[in-house]
C-alpha cells in the first residue's frame, strides 16, 4: 500500500467511517457518556490492533497515519467525552505501541520514514492538541528516531515552538522532560552514542532521562553507576516512600543483576522494616533461604517487625507464617480493631 495511493486513500476513508460511526452509537443526547465513551475507546482499540498488524506487514505509512488519527481523535475525546472509565488513556497507550511498531518497521532514510517523520511534524500541531501537548509529544517520541541529518531541524523547530507556547503558561514545565526525550530519540539517531550518552548527562535531573541513564549502564554492567543514579536521585526526594519506590525498585533491580546476594537482602530488609513495604518479606525469605540462614535469622526478624511494623502488617505475615499463639496475643491487644 503506498504512500497517497487510491488504496492508501480509500483505507483511510473506511477508518474515519468507523471513528464516526463509533462516535455516533457512543453519543446520547448529543453527549458521549461513560458507557458511550467506553463503547468508543473500544473500536478505537480495535481499529489500531488492525493497524498494528498492518505495520507487520509493512503497512507502515498506513499504521502511522491510523494511529495519529485515533491520536487526534482521543485528543478530542479528552475534551467532551465522560472519560471516568479511563479509556481514552488505555486508547493512547494502544496508539504510543502501534506508532512504535510503524517507526520500527519502516527502513529508516526511505521515503517512507521520511513521510511518516514529516508528517509528524505536521500533526503534532494539531488545534485538537490545544490543552492535551502530552499528546503530540507521543507523536514526536515515536518519530524522532527517523529523523535524519537533512531535517532534523524541522523537528527541534516544532519543539522549540512547543517551548515558547507552553513556557508562557504559569509554572508550566512538564514539557521539558518530554521535550529532552525527543530530542535525545533524535541525536541518538543521528549522532550516535557518545553524543546520546553527553545528552543524558547533560540532562539527567529529568526523570525519564534518567531511567535510561540507569537501563543503559544495566546493559553495560556498569552496576557502580547504575546503583549511584539510583540512591543520588532517592538521596534528593524529600516526600514519602511512594515517590521514591520507583527508584528502590531499580536499585533492587541493579543489585539482582549484579549478583550480590547481601545487598538484595539488606535492601529488602531496611524497606520491609524502615519503609513497611510488606512485598519485600517473601523476597528476603527466599534471599536468606537460599544463603541457608533463614532459621536462624527468623527470630531476630520476627521481632524486629513486632517493634517497626503496623499491627495489621505484622499480624498479616503472623498468619502466613502459621505463628497462632503471637497471633492470639495481638488480637487479644488489638480485639476491637
């Protein structure tokens, strides 16, 4: 299927048809309500599994151009719709895949990447982004990799238009981390490595920027830096434990790869007690087990919990751990709880 040819033309006629016919079953007294919205996000998910499938066979253009319609689209929905259901976010993450699916597909530098690229361009400005940017900026992020040396211009042109319309708005800023990405996706491309890897330095305050810091050293094995990007950016968060679970999540992951035993268990230990992060029991069971000392640093543990844990946290691994009598004796402390 080529690019503005009569079968390009009239495929994505029959996909604007079933939008529009989605849209009008999901419509009641000229409003999409929850049930319509969820009936709509429905097709919309259905017509990207096919365009999904298209991309495979090397449909490429034609994905795309499906999935920047559904973009808009959901854009819209966002908008006017009741959305309660969260479909038009489960919808938008169907639209990132098939996107990355297109751009992966496509040989880069054909004049296909090279439609599919500008395009992005075009429809990254779409008026229906107006209020939803996140939006277009999936469109950029899935794009940029095809970027090449002639018209990457044209791409950081649009981002710095991006900038100054969005920086003009009061503390608005979210846009930087995703106006980084891009342009990384895109001198990665370009560039190569050694610049990508200066980008990512230059730039690692920004969260995603630095998931990929730290996934780029897990590839390299360079378990030192990893662990270090990690504890640096929980070192710097001031809020609770939920803002900075991620990033102990990683660190048990650097840890994991790297084959230290000790570290994974005394990491799992100071969240299970410090953090009350109870997911971590059955990963130190299993840790301490293996090492052959789980019996003999059961009681110590056991009571460690007693002193650190809410009783409820404390009673739920009591009864997993079949210990009846401590388990009486907190229900006789807490009876009415």
């Amino acid at each position: 299927m080529t690019i503005k040819s009569e079968e390009f033309k009239t495929a994505m006629s029959a996909v604007r048809e079933r939008i529009a016919a989605a849209k009008r079953r999901g419509t009641h007294r000229g409003f999409i309500d929850y049930h319509g919205c969820i009936s709509v996000c429905n097709e919309l998910i259905a017509i990207l599994e096919d365009a999904g499938k298209a991309a495979e066979r090397g449909n490429c253009a034609y994905a795309y151009s499906v999935a920047a319609l559904i973009l808009v689209n959901c854009a819209k929905l966002a908008g006017s719709a009741d959305d309660s259901a969260g479909g038009i976010t489960d919808t938008r993450g169907y639209v990132v895949d098939v996107l990355k699916k297109a751009c992966s597909c496509v040989e880069r530098g054909s004049a296909e990447a090279e439609f599919i690229f500008l395009q992005s361009l075009k429809d990254s400005r779409n008026k229906a982004f107006d209020g939803w940017d996140e939006f277009a900026y999936d469109l950029l992020l899935s794009t940029a990799g095809l970027a090449t040396a002639k018209n990457v211009n044209k791409l950081y042109a649009v981002l710095d238009e991006f900038d100054a319309k969005l920086s003009r708005k009061e503390y608005s800023s979210w846009h930087l981390e995703s106006d980084c990405l891009v342009r990384l996706a895109a001198i990665a491309a370009i560039d190569g490595g050694q610049a990508a890897e200066k980008f990512i330095s230059d730039n690692i305050q920004y969260d995603g920027i630095r998931r990929i810091a730290i996934r780029n050293s897990l590839d390299k094995s360079d378990f030192h830096n990893a662990e270090r990007l990690c504890r640096d950016k929980i070192n710097v968060t001031d809020r609770g434990y939920h803002w900075t679970r991620e990033w102990y999540d990683m660190l048990f992951e650097v840890y994991s790869k790297s084959g230290v035993k000790e570290q994974q268990a005394e990491l799992a230990e100071d969240l299970l007690i410090c953090k009350h992060d109870t997911r971590c029991y059955t990963i130190l069971k299993q840790l301490l087990s293996e090492k052959g000392i789980w019996k003999t640093e059961y009681p110590s543990l056991l009571a460690k919990l007693a002193q650190n844990l809410p009783y409820n946290m404390y009673m739920d691994i009591l009864s997993k751990e079949g210990e009846t009598r401590q388990l009486l004796e907190q229900l006789m402390t807490h009876p009415s709880e």
